[in-house]
C-alpha cells in the first residue's frame, strides 16, 4: 500500500516538474533576449579607446630665454628687480672689471653717433664727442687710444684743419688761373685782329711793291711790321699753354689733397669700427643684456658682489606668451598609431585632472627623425583653457600625455577580435 502510494504522489511530482508553466516561459525568455539586446546596445554606446600613454612637457614659441654668464666674476650691480619689465638690449647687471661701466656705456652712445653722422656726410662736430675721462676705460684704453688719433686727424682734414686751408688756398688759385685764362683768351683775340690787319696792308704793299710803285725799302718796312704782329701773338699762346698747365697742376694737386682727405676718412671708419666691435665685445662680457622684451626672472638667489661661473645662467627672460604647445615623447613600438590631428588628453602633474581636470589637444606635426635613444618627439596643440578653470600654463611644465589613435566602442573591439581570431583559424 505504501509502495502504490508513493507512486502515485512520484508520478504527480513528475507531471508537475516536466511541464513547466506556459507563462513563465514565455516572460523568461523575453528578458533574457531584452538583456542581451541591452548588453549589445550598451557595447555599441561606450567607447573604449585605443590610448597611449606617454610623457609630455609644456612649450611655448616665444620661451623664456637664459641669460648667460660668459666670463667668472663677480656681479658689482644688478639693474632690475625679479619680475620687472625690461626691453631688449636692456642691461641687467654689470660684472667686476676695470673699466668704468657708465663710461664705457656713454662712449658706445657716441660712437653709434659719430658712424651716422659719418655715413650721412655730416660734420663730426655736429655730433659733439666727448672723449671719456683719462684712464677709465680699462680693458678698452688701448683701442681708444689708436681711435682718438684718427678721431683727431681726420676732424683736422675736414673741420679748419691744414688740409682744409689747402683745399682753399688751390681753389683760389684754380680760381686765379680762370680768371688770367679769360683775360689772355681776350688778348689772343686783339692780337690776333691786330695781326689780321698787318697782313691786309702788307698785301697791299705788296702789290704796289710789285707794280714798282713803292721802293723796295717801304716793302721792307711792311714786312717788318707784320712780323712784329706775329710776335705777341705767339707769346700770348704759349702764355695760354702755360696757364694750362698750371690749372692742370692744381686740379692734380686738389686730387691728391682729396685723395688724402679720403685715406684719412678711411683710416677714421676702420678705427671708428674697430672700437664699436671691442666696445660691444666688452658689453658682451661684463654687462648681461635681456636678449628680448619681457619679465626678468632670477635663476636662484642673485645678489650683489656674488661670484658666478663662466656659463652659469644669471637670469631668465619671460615675454609671457600665451602660445603655449606640448611635446611629447613617443617610443618607436607605438609610432606606427599616431597620426596628425589626432585627439590627446593631457594630465599635469602640476594640477591634478582630478581637481583641475583634463586639457584637449591634437596631435601637429611628427618628427621624421627620432630626437634621441630612438625616441620621436610630436608637437601638440593645445585647445584653449577655460578662463573659469584656475590651470595656468607655463613653460616647462610635465605630465602626461594620452594619445587616442582609434577611438572605438566595445562592440567595435568585440567584431575586431572576432574577426582577427577567425582569420589566424
């Protein structure tokens, strides 16, 4: 009896188990495919990108460029304080030297002076130089020296010196000789009148000595004349032919005075010269000048009377330019996915993207030749920065760099290993 039972209650049991409810079935079945549908569109929805990570320092086109220290010695005077505005060529500080800077300083202003003054044709006096006080020139005093003598010679060439007085005195003779020229021209003229009515009466004397009508003695006399007409006559050319020759002598002279007027301007130019290019050697080694317009920055602590090095960086000029861009790293293995135009994240370390956020970029151009240890540097440009986002930019800056070479989603990633697993089968 206990057997039928159980079987009868195992058999109901079955029928239920066996015969699931139509109901369930069909509502199971629907969220399953509503969650694989949902899985799929998910994976069509999220990107996950191809990134690569890589190190990247901020740069600008107009960077902060080094003032450097050319000789050891020690800084006597520093001009500007940190932060303040300077032009280009400004001095900055002067270094220890045996020379008076402001001496040599003011000799410079001159000498730039006296090279205009030179090449536009103006007198040297108009310039008005005044030569530095005896023995404060220093390293310079040598050069000065061979300077001031042409300085003076060709002022005494040009400016009531005895070349000068000699260009005067032959332009008066030259003057003088135009002058007798004109006055023996006219004498050759009379004389040459005078001869000519000699011979017209000698011509009739002759025919009336040749038709007997005169005595020989009378023809004589005529011809006697006529010569004496000739006389003054051949006097006043060969007077002619020596002023000639005398205004020939003193342009020749004039030419040769110019001439030395021109060595000595020549030999003023070469000193002139000479002494601008140590001048200007000079300031290059114990003044250091702002290379550009900009704000002076002190690199370390700077201080009067402090020793430094040769090739030891002073100061910094920064002409606060706002192009900023970013270099970055990228090793050979992952050069063959960047591309120009390319999206880039950039993370600095200098404010973290978790507080501060993330800076847009595109990647610029690609070095076709690797920078160094097989490394290729490429140029990003950076998308504006948010005024409200308090990142500021600044040259020298580092971070990182994430270089977004494929920009798919998981479904897309999902068909391309498929397919690359399909292909190696």
């Amino acid at each position: 009896m206990k057997n039928q039972s159980y079987q009868k209650h195992s058999e109901a049991i079955q029928e239920i188990i066996g015969k699931p409810p139509s109901t369930l079935l069909k509502s199971g079945t629907t969220i399953v495919l509503l969650g694989l549908l949902l899985i799929l569109g998910l994976s069509a929805i999220i990107r996950y990108p191809d990134i690569i990570r890589t190190e990247i320092r901020i740069n600008s086109s107009n960077s902060p460029k080094p003032v450097v220290n050319r000789i050891s010695g020690n800084i006597v005077r520093i001009l500007f304080p940190e932060n303040e505005k300077v032009d280009a060529g400004q001095p900055l500080a002067w270094l220890e030297s045996t020379a008076d800077h402001n001496q040599v300083l003011e000799l410079s202003k001159q000498l730039y002076e006296l090279r205009i003054a030179t090449n536009s044709g103006e007198p040297l006096s108009s310039v008005g130089f005044i030569p530095p006080t005896e023995g404060s020139l220093g390293e310079l005093q040598e050069e000065f020296q061979v300077f001031y003598q042409s300085y003076l010679s060709y002022k005494a060439a040009t400016e009531g010196g005895i070349y000068l007085r000699q260009r005067t005195y032959i332009n008066r003779d030259l003057e003088n000789i135009k002058t007798q020229q004109l006055h023996l021209e006219k004498r050759l003229q009379l004389y040459s009148e005078e001869l000519k009515l000699a011979e017209e009466d000698f011509e009739r004397y002759k025919v009336l000595a040749e038709k007997k009508v005169i005595s020989p003695s009378e023809y004589q006399q005529k011809q006697s004349i006529l010569i004496s007409k000739q006389y003054p006559l051949q006097e006043t050319r060969s007077a002619i032919l020596s002023n000639e020759s005398s205004y020939t002598s003193k342009i020749r002279e004039l030419s040769d005075l110019e001439n030395t007027i021109q060595e000595e301007k020549s030999k003023f130019i070469q000193a002139l010269n000479s002494l601008i290019s140590a001048t200007e050697q000079w300031k290059s080694q114990y003044l250091l000048t702002a290379r550009q317009q900009g704000r002076v920055s002190y690199a370390g602590i700077i201080q009067e009377n402090q020793h430094i090095d040769q090739g030891q960086t002073v100061f910094y000029i920064n002409p606060g330019n706002t192009d900023y861009f970013g270099e970055a790293v990228i090793p050979q293995y992952n050069m063959g996915k960047v591309r120009e135009n390319q999206k880039v994240h950039i993370k600095l370390l200098s404010f973290p993207f978790e507080e501060y956020g993330i800076i847009k970029g595109t990647v610029g151009q690609v070095s076709s030749v690797p920078h160094q240890d097989s490394l290729f540097i490429s140029k990003i440009i950076l998308d504006p920065v948010p005024t409200k986002r308090p990142v500021q930019l600044r040259t020298g800056l580092k971070g990182t760099a994430e270089i977004i070479t494929e920009d798919a989603s998981l479904l897309m990633r999902l068909i391309r290993n498929l397919k690359l697993i399909a292909n190696q089968n």
